[in-house]
C-alpha cells in the first residue's frame, strides 16, 4: 500500500519513521565525522596540484595513533602557535634524507616517483644528509619551489608528537568533495644494484 491510500495513522507512523531513521543517519555522520575529523583550511599554495590554497579538509585524528605516517602520506602538523600545515612524508625515523643535483636520496638512494615527487631543485639543509630521529619525520610540499618545509630551519625535522593526523577528505570547495588521494604509492628508491 503506498502512501497516499494509508489511513492516516499509518502515514504518521511512517512519517516519524522515517525522521527517527533520517536523524540516527545524520547523528551517526556527524560522530564519525567529528570523532575521527577536524576541519583543516589549507593556507598557500604549497601543496598545489593536489590541495589549493583556501580549500578545507579534513584531518583524520586517530590514523596515526594504532601506526605510523607512511612515505608520500599528507599529514597535518603543528608549527607551534596553534598554526597546523600539510605537508607529504619523504624521509622516515632512522633515515637519512640529501637532496643533491635536483634529486632526493634515502639512505644514499635515489628516491623515485610519480608526478616528479622524487624531485626538487632548492635542497636547502639536504644539501648536506639530514639523519632524521627514531621520532622524525621530513616532509615536502607537492609545489617544491613555494613551501617552507623540512629543508628550512624555521620547520626543520618534525616528530611524531607535531603530526596531528592524516589529511582524509576534501569538504570544500563542494564541486572537489571527497577523499584526497592516498598518496602517491608508486614509489620506490632506487639502489645502486637497480642500475
């Protein structure tokens, strides 16, 4: 029977029905969207392509508190002052990261990947080998040439205590919504064996 040729008693069961099912949906949104998010608006124009100056997103709290930031990840990070940044993961805990002739080396490999990641011309304090820290981190912007990042002294090594979560999904502007990409996974660094 549909709708219309119920009694109305039926169609006010149904009615409230469908608010308590609408409100338990938006309720359950919201938790896991606050519970696991908080929103993150992106200041410059450091990681363009991938997030552009003014766009929000969210940051997931909990993705690094069972694991560890993976390489090529986009974390937000604490730069003191309550001023979080997003930045991708290049060099982990224990190596050692130099940025010699425009290319990134771990651990004196060279590193490779997608979109001319594995590349940068200003090597700024990678000019010489960074050792990262059991707790350290260096991270790069997407856009190399507009980001202040690891390779400057006013950002440095950043440990896992400044890492605030895992950059998750774009909510604005409306016409990007959605999950940002998971980082770049062709990634590989090359030893001196591969040539």
């Amino acid at each position: 029977m549909d709708f219309y040729h119920m009694d109305e008693e039926s169609r006010i069961r149904l009615i409230c029905k469908w608010v308590v099912d609408i409100v338990l949906v938006v309720s359950f949104a919201w938790f896991i969207v606050y519970a696991f998010g908080t929103s993150v608006t992106v200041s410059g124009n450091s990681m363009q392509p991938v997030l552009k100056n003014g766009d929000v997103v969210l940051m997931n709290r909990l993705a690094y508190d069972f694991g560890s930031p993976d390489r090529m990840d986009l974390v937000v990070f604490s730069r003191g002052g309550g001023e979080n940044n997003i930045k991708r993961v290049i060099g982990l805990p224990g190596e050692t990261v130099q940025i010699e002739g425009g290319v990134i080396y771990i651990d004196g490999a060279a590193l490779e990947a997608e979109d001319g990641l594995g590349q940068v011309e200003l090597a700024g304090l990678a000019r010489d080998p960074v050792t990262l820290g059991n707790d350290e981190y260096f991270l790069l912007g997407d856009n190399r040439e507009s980001s202040e990042d690891s390779r400057f002294s006013n950002v440095g090594n950043v440990k896992k205590e400044q890492i605030q979560g895992k950059a998750w999904v774009r909510i604005s502007p409306v016409t990007a919504f959605g999950p940002i990409a998971r980082g770049i996974r062709r990634t590989r660094i090359r030893s001196e064996d591969d040539e």
